[in-house]
C-alpha cells in the first residue's frame, strides 16, 4: 500500500548528508550510514518515494554569519582545524567534505523550516540539530548551530516571531540556550542527563534527569511541562530535536527508555504541537550505535501512516 500521497509530512535529505568522519573516543559509536538506513527502509516500505525527497542545498556564507562569527568561519574553512575541533583520526589538508557536510544538513533545516511555514506541515531533516555550537566556536561534534542559524533567517524574514524548540537529546542543548539568553521570544525547553551550561533566561525550562532514567519517569517529565508551555506561550513555529540516545540501547547515553518509549515520547510532542496548528520542524539530533537509526525511522514511520 502506498501512502505518500497522503502524507501528513515532509521528508529532507541529500547524499552529501552521508560522510565518513572516523574519531577517537566516545564518537567512535556514530553511524556514518544512520541516515541513508532511514531513507532507503521508508522507500523499501513504499512509505516514500525518491522523487518526493526535499533536496537540501548547502547554507550560504550569508547564513551561517547571521549566527556565527566570521573569524570562526574561516578558520572552518581549514581542514586541519576542523578535524581537530571533532577529534578526527584522519583529516585530508586539502579537502573541505566535513565542512560541506555541515553546510549541507544545516541547508536541510533550513528548507525543512520553509515547507513547514508555508505548508503547515510536519518536516523531517534526515539530520541537523546540532545544539552545542556557539558563534565562535564548535562544542560536543557541532560545527555550525542550524538551529538557531534557523531561527534567525526567518526571524529576519518576519515568518516566525515566537519559536519552541523542544530539545529531547540525551544531552543540555546548551548552545541554544545561550545564544538565545536575553530573547523570551525564543522558549528554549531540554530535557537531558547533565547540564553543560546554567544561565537565568525568561521562557526556558531545563530539566537533568538522573541515569537509568526510566519509560515512566521520563515520559512523566514530558507530560507535565509541555501543554502548559504550549498554552502559554503559543510559537509560530516549533523546532523538535528528537535525539534517539535517550534509548537504552545507545551506546553513549545512559538513560533506560526502551524502543517502545521512545515512540510514545516523540508521537505526544507531535500530537501535543500538531493539535495546536503548530508547524513542526523534525530534527535527527544525537543518537550513536548501529541501532540509532530505527528510533527516529519509527516516529516517521507513525507519522505517515497516522496520515
């Protein structure tokens, strides 16, 4: 059965989005193949066709600047620096691939904001949501902040005003949370295992969670907080980091959510935003293993089909 053709949402993603970054330590757990598994079971499922994959183009310089400085910018431009703000084993001097990686997927939330905008939709980026990076420097293997680089164009565009970004990664969502610290049109909410970083802003929630965190505890957490910032702050648009390492089968994270409680989690924020009338940007986020992949693949997977 085919069901694209009713499909309550949108799919990004580019083959530039696959790369083959090799680290030391913890990143040694990251599936360079997470994202092409995703697209390639929706298509095997005949949940998606090729032809109706949003193409991500790569961020402009003009973008990136809106957030980030152009000092750092340009040291993004030399290999060897990039290679050793993400601890990579190998860098090749002469070529750019990580960067435009990151310019790819950034490019991705941006267009997947665009079509939720205009179609009040639901849009998936096959990638993106990399919250720790700061204006003048990357943190926790984020480059460039797509989130609030996001943000900040159709802010600019005067398309958006308000926005929550609800930040479901297993860690703090720090880089967000700082750059927006003096601006309560931006409702920054994360719920994670420690805090990176603590700072006093109006409109924001942060909420550590002890490990081995349960089903129970943190769909508990979930449910207290996220109507009511729905009914009090009412965003034009909501940007969803829908981390998949809060699962108990991650390889870095430590929470103990199962498979089945990672999809109830991600379908109550999509019913709670969708039945507001909310458009909804999706976000991969952080998620590290060979079975990283079938967390966000399940709430896609849900979403087309509750279509």
């Amino acid at each position: 059965m085919l069901l694209f053709r009713s499909s309550p949402c949108r799919i990004v993603y580019r083959s530039e989005y696959l790369t083959t970054l090799h680290s030391r330590n913890s990143y040694n757990s990251f599936d360079p193949l997470r994202f092409k598994k995703i697209r390639n079971q929706l298509i095997k499922d005949r949940l998606l066709r090729r032809k109706d994959i949003l193409q991500a183009e790569p961020v402009s310089t003009e973008d990136i600047l809106r957030v980030h400085t152009k000092e750092y910018l340009e040291s993004l431009r030399n290999p060897m620096f990039v290679g050793k703000i993400l601890n990579l084993d190998y860098v090749d001097p002469w070529d750019n691939y990580v960067l435009e990686h990151f310019r790819f997927v950034v490019g991705g939330t941006l267009l997947a904001a665009q079509y939720a905008l205009e179609e009040n939709k639901t849009v998936f980026n096959l990638g993106g949501g990399y919250h720790h990076a700061h204006p003048d420097r990357g943190e926790g293997f984020c480059l460039l902040n797509d989130v609030a680089i996001t943000i900040e164009k159709y802010s600019s565009q005067n398309k958006i005003r308000r926005v929550l970004v609800v930040d479901l990664d297993y860690h703090q969502g720090n880089g967000i949370l700082l750059f927006y610290r003096n601006n309560p049109n931006i409702f920054t909410f994360s719920v994670h295992a420690e805090n990176w970083d603590s700072v006093e802003k109006e409109n924001n929630i942060d909420i550590e969670l002890p490990l081995g965190t349960s089903d129970e505890e943190y769909l508990r957490v979930l449910k207290n907080h996220v109507p009511d910032i729905l009914r009090d702050f009412l965003p034009d648009l909501t940007i969803y980091l829908a981390g998949s390492d809060p699962y108990k089968e991650d390889t870095l994270g430590d929470f103990d959510i199962s498979e089945e409680g990672m999809l109830e989690r991600d379908i109550f924020v999509y019913n709670q935003i969708r039945s507001n009338n909310i458009p909804l940007v999706v976000l991969a986020a952080g998620g590290y293993g060979l079975e990283s992949w079938k967390i966000y693949y399940n709430f896609i997977k849900w979403v087309i089909r509750s279509g």
